[in-house]
C-alpha cells in the first residue's frame, strides 16, 4: 500500500532552510529544525519514498552533527540510498561508525516503497543493534564501541554541540510520512503504523518528535 499521495512532498536536488511542512506543487529538500532533543541511545526513523529515477542518490532523512561554530562536521545518522539502494548509516559519541546496506534490494523507479532505520542500545553490554528494514526485508548488525550511558547526552542535538536535519537531501521523487522517533521501533509497531497517519502524536505516541 502506498501512503497518501496527495500529502506527499516532491523532491528536486536544492536545500531550504525551513521547518518540515507540506509543500503544495513545490520540489524541495527540507532542512529541519528540531524542537526537542533526539535520546541517541535508542532511535527510529522512517519514511515512505518515489525515486524518478533508477540511480539517485541522497539523503532520505539525516542529521548532522555540528560543532559550536554551525560548521557540520560528522553524520549522527543516515537514512540514505545510493543508486537506488537503501542504506542506514549512524555515528557512535566515540566515533564508531556503522552502515547497514540493503545488499539484495534496489528501490524501482516511480515505486512507493517503505524505509525504516532504528537503533536499540543495550547498557549491560554497551553494545547496540542497528536495523534497516526495506519493505519486508530486514538488516541488521550490532554496533560496538559505546562510553557509558551518563555520556551519551553530550552528543545530542540539545547539548553545546548542535545538528541539521536533512529531509530529501539530494533526491529527486517523493517523500511521505516522514517520522523521527527517540525510541527503538520494534518490528510490529513499524508494520502496524506504517500505512497509517498518526494524528495526535502527543498522546498517542509521545515518542515521536
């Protein structure tokens, strides 16, 4: 099932600072500005995408680090695709870096197809699963390297360190249903919301920023 066309975002290759909105007849990359902080330790993201073509390459829905300057200096996370196919990137606070590539799936063009990308920490082991599921198909590989959890604010959007927020970066198509969690999604939870629009996410889903 695709989401509701009607709502969807067309995307060309250009940047506008602004926060995330529908934009009526309009081709546009959306940079966000994020009202709260993102816990680093467990996350989720999703998108549904149409890519025109059958080798684009961009960003999906990132964030981006920056120092105290604004300059962005290193990927936090990244829900990507590279010539058509789908890939989830992310960055530890001690600058471990993990990708997880859909080895065996290239998105076809003019094709709605769902993108999920989510992190779950565990504190005993201080190690972390990171999960990229496209469509029905699921990747995964744990991600090592972690300080302990009373450091893992410092590299957070609401520290002294900032970040951007990308949203169609570089891609040309269509993007729907974007959603950015600070929890670890599981399976049912992603496949049970996916084809559905969340209205009051204040209440019903307090975790979706």
């Amino acid at each position: 099932r695709a989401p509701l066309i009607q709502r969807s975002l067309r995307l060309q290759s250009t940047v506008v600072n602004r926060i995330l909105s529908p934009v009526v007849g309009g081709m546009t990359t959306i940079k966000i500005t994020l009202p709260a902080t993102v816990a680093i330790s467990n996350w989720t993201v999703e998108s549904w995408v149409s890519l025109d073509t059958t080798n684009e390459t961009g960003l999906v829905l990132s964030q981006i680090v920056t120092n105290n300057a604004g300059t962005e200096v290193r990927t936090n996370f990244s829900l990507r695709v590279t010539g058509n196919r789908p890939i989830l990137e992310f960055t530890t606070p001690q600058g471990v870096f993990c990708r997880v590539t859909a080895t065996n799936y290239v998105i076809r063009q003019d094709t709605w197809t769902y993108l999920a990308g989510v992190y779950k920490y565990n504190s005993v082991t201080r190690t972390g699963l990171l999960t990229l599921y496209v469509d029905d198909q699921v990747y995964q590989q744990t991600v090592s390297g972690w300080p302990s959890d009373n450091t893992l604010t410092s590299y957070n959007n609401g520290s002294p360190i900032g970040s951007n927020t990308y949203v169609g970066r570089g891609l040309n198509g269509y993007i729907d249903e974007v959603r950015l969690w600070s929890s670890a999604r599981t399976a049912a939870q992603l496949s049970s919301n996916k084809n559905s629009i969340i209205n009051t996410p204040e209440t019903s889903e307090p975790t979706l920023l």
